[in-house]
C-alpha cells in the first residue's frame, strides 16, 4: 500500500525565496529515489510564503529509505532558521476511495 502525506511550512519574512529554492531543489533529489511517486510542491494562491507539499511513496519501505536520504536531512537541517517552528508539519494520510 502506499505512503501518502503532505508536509506543510511556512516562510519566515524575507524567506520565501530561499525556502523555494530549497524545495526546488529537494524535488529533483526526491523525485529521482526508487520508491518515489509523488513529489509536488505548491504555495498558497493567497498566502505565497505558506508551502504545501505532496508526497507519494510506493509503500512503507521505501517511505523509509526516503527518510534516511542525506537530501532530506540537509533539506531539514536547513530551514531551522527560515520556517517557523524551526520545521515542516507533515500529516499522513489514508487512502478511502
């Protein structure tokens, strides 16, 4: 079954192209995993420094090699200090219908 989320950040002021950048690049790394499906990053048509990001996994496995990716650790390690909170939000999801 596949691992299905979105993760969520907002920009702190003056951040928003910076954080861009990163994602930008984050989606070419994430995008080229094996176990990658899904990997779109959108802002907020009315709040442009709120991104919104959504993931799609081939199953658990490889959600779990996506997490242990050095991309992804430098990715977090490098919005500390341009989101608030110091990180993304991420919400999984269970397919119904």
């Amino acid at each position: 079954m596949s691992k299905v989320l979105y993760a969520t950040m907002r920009a702190l002021p003056g951040k928003r192209e910076e954080i861009a950048r990163l994602l930008t690049a984050l989606a070419d790394d994430v995008r080229s995993e094996p176990g990658n499906e899904r990997f779109v990053v959108y802002t907020l048509e009315e709040d442009p420094d709120f991104f919104h990001v959504e993931e799609t996994y081939r199953d658990e496995e490889a959600f779990k090699t996506h997490i242990g990716m050095e991309h992804g650790k430098v990715f977090n390690n490098a919005i500390k200090t341009l989101v608030e909170g110091g990180g993304s939000k991420v919400v999984f999801l269970t397919h119904i219908a």
